[in-house]
C-alpha cells in the first residue's frame, strides 16, 4: 500500500511540475510539432505561369529535404486578384509567425513586405523588386527579401517578332496599367522598339481581365502583332486575346511560355517551374541556416528558350522560318 500511495505522489508532483512549467500533459513528450517549419505561400491570382513557379519552388524543397507532413509545413493561400485579401494573408502569416514566406507575383510580394520586416520572404515572378523598394539592389538587397526576378529578354522576344514578321511595323501591347511590372516592361518595350527596330506601340491599357476582350478589339486593323508582357490580370485571362488573335490573323508574341500552349505564336521566354525551382533551392538555403535574405542576391532565370505553335501558325497563315523551328526548344504541333 505505501508503493500505491508513493506513486500517487510521484503523479501529483509530476502533474504540478508541468502546470508550473505552463505545459499540459498531453505537450509533453508530443513530437507531431517539433522541427516542423512553417511556410506561407502566397500568389496574386490563379493563372499557368503563378501556378508553375508555385509547383516548381515546392518540388526544390522537397528536393533540398523539405517535405510536407515531415519537416515543412505549408500553407497555400491565393488571392484570387485582389488587393486588400492579399494583404490580409500577409498579415495572417505574419500574425502566424511563419518561418518563411513565398511571394508569387508582384502585389503578393509587396504585401508580404508590408507585413513583415522579420520574417524571411523569398520572391519569384516579380519584375523589377528594386524599383518598387523591395531590395536595396539586386546583388545586396539589404532588406528581408530575396528570391527571383522574371524581367523579360524584350529585346530578343522583338528580335524573335520580326524574324517571324520581318515587315511588321506596328505592335500592340495589352496590360494592366495599375500593375508597376507592367508598367516597367512597357517602358522598356517602347524604348527597345524605337530604338532599335523602328517599331510603333500602340498601348491598350486595362484594369480588369473584363476589359481584355475590349482592349484586343481595339487594335484590330491597326497593327500588325501583339505583345503580352508578363501581366497576371492579361495572361490570366489570355484566351480572350487569343480569340481576337484568331479571328483576324493577328499574331501574339507573348512574354512567357504558357501562354504559346494555350495559343500564343511564340515567344522567348520564361519557364516559370524553373523559376520557383530556383527560388525553392534559395529557400532551402535559408531554411538550413545557410544564408540570410539580406545578402543573398536576387536572382534572374539565367537561360531563356524558344517555343513556338504551329498549329497557331497554320490557322494564322503564317510560315515559320525553318532556322527558328531548328532552335526552338518546344515545338507545339
């Protein structure tokens, strides 16, 4: 009976430790949360190219030993195109405290910003980081933010326009005039193409993919090309170009590759999976210890390759110089 009562005793002291110690029985000993990171991940809008560079930074974790369920935690929130819900995920991974975010897309990335200084933030499909403060610079951003940068090879995306339409002189540009990386691009394109190429922009600016189907209509009979930059509301709503494109022979050179699988012509472009890979193995970096945002630089995809649709071609009546279908690396047909 002394045994019984001895172990009773031992219970109770054991049981007054942890409430002292603010545990509770059942977190004592419960490993189901220890070494479990917490990633947020957070994207603009739901559209191939967000969705690729998501999908593509998740296989670099798990690639790197980061795996869901087993070491990471992941928590995938979408913005649906919206401003202020964007912030309210940001806010809620801050509130979370995460321990790491992914920012895909330009309005994601500056909420993320917004949200925390604290908090390491890695970035992809973001144009231009350093223009809109999110780094002090490319090399040495300085701040709680690294990642990737998607700024388009505008210059040879022309090139690649006027090898297809060598008599073209007039190009057409659909974006979303209150997004700043695209306002950047088309800043750039103006310049690149007066330049060098003697090309004229003719810009449709939108606000809404409401508008898209509108702004390609406009350009019907005044120009001779249209070109997408990387703009989530265009491409995200790229079929109504594509309807445009089709009805009246109008060529689109857009500025990333998904947007040639659903009916583009041709770009040279970027492969966004690559580029949340990329951004994923950063990531991983940073996880481990290994390096810190503040002086990890920024990077940009560091090779760009040709896809090309033919069967866009046939419909639009256009031959391809058989010197591009020998280097392009994706031919759709």
């Amino acid at each position: 009976m002394k045994k019984v009562w001895l172990w009773v005793l031992v219970g109770v002291l054991g049981l007054s430790f942890l409430a002292a110690a603010g545990c509770s029985p059942q977190e004592v000993g419960d490993e189901s949360e220890e070494g479990i990171m917490k990633i947020g991940i957070m994207q603009i809008v739901d559209h191939p190219a967000l969705n690729a560079a998501r999908d593509g930074f998740i296989e670099a974790l798990r690639e790197e030993g980061f795996e869901e369920g087993k070491n990471i935690s992941l928590d995938i929130q979408n913005a649906q195109g919206e401003i202020t819900t964007a912030s309210t995920i940001a806010e809620g991974f801050a509130a979370d405290q995460v321990d790491l975010i992914l920012a895909i897309a330009t309005q994601a990335a500056e909420a993320a910003f917004n949200a925390t200084k604290e908090i390491p933030i890695v970035i992809t499909a973001v144009t231009d980081p350093v223009s809109i403060g999110l780094a002090d610079s490319l090399e040495h951003p300085g701040k709680n933010v690294t990642g990737t940068h998607d700024m388009n090879p505008i210059k040879e995306q022309l090139e690649l326009l006027m090898e297809i339409l060598p008599e073209a002189s007039t190009v057409g540009v659909i974006f979303n005039s209150g997004e700043d990386n695209s306002l950047i691009q088309v800043d750039i394109l103006e310049e690149v193409a007066g330049n060098n190429f003697d090309l004229t922009i003719i810009k449709a600016p939108v606000t809404t993919t409401g508008e898209i189907s509108a702004a390609a209509e406009s350009l019907v009979g005044k120009v001779d090309a249209i070109y997408i930059p990387t703009d989530n509301t265009v491409v995200s709503a790229i079929a109504s170009v594509i309807q445009v494109s089709e009805e009246h022979l109008i060529p689109i050179i857009p500025g990333e590759e998904s947007c040639v699988r659903e009916g583009a012509l041709a770009t040279l472009g970027i492969d966004y999976f690559k580029l949340g890979h990329q951004t994923g193995k950063m990531a991983a970096k940073i996880l481990r210890g290994e390096a810190e945002p503040a002086v990890m630089p920024i990077e940009g995809q560091s090779e760009y390759r040709v896809i090309v649709n033919k069967i866009t071609a046939d419909k639009l009546n256009i031959t391809l110089p058989q010197s591009l279908l020998e280097r392009a690396g994706e031919i759709i047909e």
